[in-house]
C-alpha cells in the first residue's frame, strides 16, 4: 500500500499538519488540511507530485474533525465530483463550532471557568472556525469502530481511538503494522485530550483522559512499526513513547486532583494567548 505524507502549512500555533494520500485504488485522502490558500496550494502540489489531481480523489476520511485536519474537506469533495466523506459519529467539529452547543458551555460553567473566560474562548472560535466549511447529516458517512477500508492492494482497519476527541479514529494496516493516527501519536506534541460532552449523554464529560489512555494502550496491542502522527515526523519507537505518555499523563491526573485551582492556573501559563497569525 502506498501511503504518501503530505505537509501543509496551517495558521496554528502548532506548525504544520500532515494529511495521508492513499495512492492506489479507490483514492483517498486522510485528513485534508485547514480552509487556507495556503494549505490548498500546498495539497494540490504534493498530490500533483505524486501523480494525482483532486478530482482523482473517491475517499475523503477524517481521523477528527478540528479546522486543521478537516478544513478542506468540503472543497475537496466537490472537486472530487462528490467523492465520499466518511467520519466517526461521534465527532462534531464538522458540523458546528466547538461551543455553539449550550451543552458545550454547561460544561465549562459547571468546570468552574468563570464567564469571562468562557466569552474569550468563543471569540477564539469563532475566530477559528472560519477554516473549515460545516457539513450536513446527509453529507458524510460513519466511520465505524473495526471496519475496513479496503484498497487494491490491502485494507486499513479503523480503530476509534478516543481521548483528543470522542471520535478520534486511527487506521490500521495490520500486514506491517503501520497506523496513521491523526493527534493520538505525536511524536513531539502533548495530543491534548479536550474537554468535550460525552456524546451518549450530552449533560456529563467525556472522560477523555481515561479514554485517551485506553486508545495508547489499543493502539500498542497491534506492536506498532511505524505510526504517523497528524504533526511531526513519525514514529519508529511506539513502546517507549507509549511508557512516557503513560507516566506523563497519570501524573496530570494526580496532580488535577491533589492540587486543584493551583494546578488549573499553571496550566493556563503554559498555553499561549491566541491563535497565531502566521500563514
């Protein structure tokens, strides 16, 4: 199977992305990039190298729904003349922006995060969202947990990874163990696990740190070779990555709960204040 990196600028803090061409019958595209001339020049010439136009696509699958992985996905299908999108049920941000829900702000309200800070983090949104064109039910397909894409020469199996969000999946090719798996393996990055509501009932939290921890652990049961990340370069070393996400983020678990607001008020240091405008 022939599976092509492709890296695309993005308007992020985070630097690039990196979305997956599938260069082999039916043609798919894993991950498509945020809504920016930039990323689209950028897709349109890496395809190109690898002998293939947009309109070529049949596939677009979203390993998750935030504006730098899926920005492009609507443009990209009608280029493709209605090539098929597909994205585990349980994502949203394709659909609506991230605190557009009442639940959404339920949950922060509840979370303790004062008004102010609510109103700032649905000004960044806002602001955010306009890199990603929304979708409506009837114009995308169910990733589901298990299945299998299947390719010429092979199949990918999907995975649902949750933790970075509910529907995080990751792909699976089990004759050499090779995984694409969006932001639930970076190399470099910290996969933040989001607060998000849980999809099966809206009023409670996803446990997403617990389920992140539980996506690692699948991901490790298939003994990895290789795994692209949706950022960074790969990664050749899965086991000892696997040891240090673990211990790193058991201890943020403690620590949110020995230390409380203290703990809440470093993290907040850690993060910078808005998106950056690079790009």
């Amino acid at each position: 199977m022939n599976i092509i990196p492709i890296s695309l600028p993005t308007p992020f803090y985070i630097g690039p992305v990196n979305v997956y061409l599938i260069a082999e019958d039916p043609v798919t595209l894993i991950d498509t990039g945020p809504k920016t001339k930039e990323a689209s020049e950028a897709l349109r010439d890496g395809m190109r190298r690898a002998g293939f136009l947009a309109s070529d696509l049949r596939r677009i699958v979203l390993t998750h729904a935030h504006e730098d992985h899926c920005g492009l996905a609507r443009s990209l299908r009608d280029q493709a003349k209605n090539a098929e999108v597909l994205v585990h049920d349980w994502e949203t941000g394709h659909l609506v922006g991230r605190l557009e829900h009442e639940e959404n702000r339920a949950l922060l309200v509840r979370a303790g995060v004062p008004d102010n800070e609510i109103s700032a983090m649905r000004r960044l949104y806002e602001d955010v969202r306009k890199y990603a064109d929304s979708f409506a039910d009837h114009e995308y397909n169910s990733l589901k947990d298990d299945a299998e894409l299947e390719f010429e020469t092979g199949v990918l199996k999907v995975v649902h990874t949750p933790g970075h969000t509910p529907g995080s999946c990751s792909f699976v090719r089990e004759a050499d163990r090779t995984i694409i798996a969006g932001d639930c393996v970076l190399k470099r990055i910290t996969p933040n696990p989001i607060l998000s509501p849980d999809p099966v009932d809206k009023s409670r939290r996803f446990h997403s740190l617990a389920e992140y921890l539980v996506s690692l652990a699948r991901l490790r049961s298939f003994a990895p070779t290789l795994v692209h990340g949706g950022h960074g370069e790969p990664v050749n070393d899965y086991e000892e990555l696997f040891q240090s996400l673990r211990a790193r983020d058991s201890a943020k678990t403690i620590a949110g709960h020995k230390f409380g607001s203290a703990y809440r008020s470093h993290s907040l240091g850690c993060f910078p204040p808005t998106v950056s405008r690079r790009g």
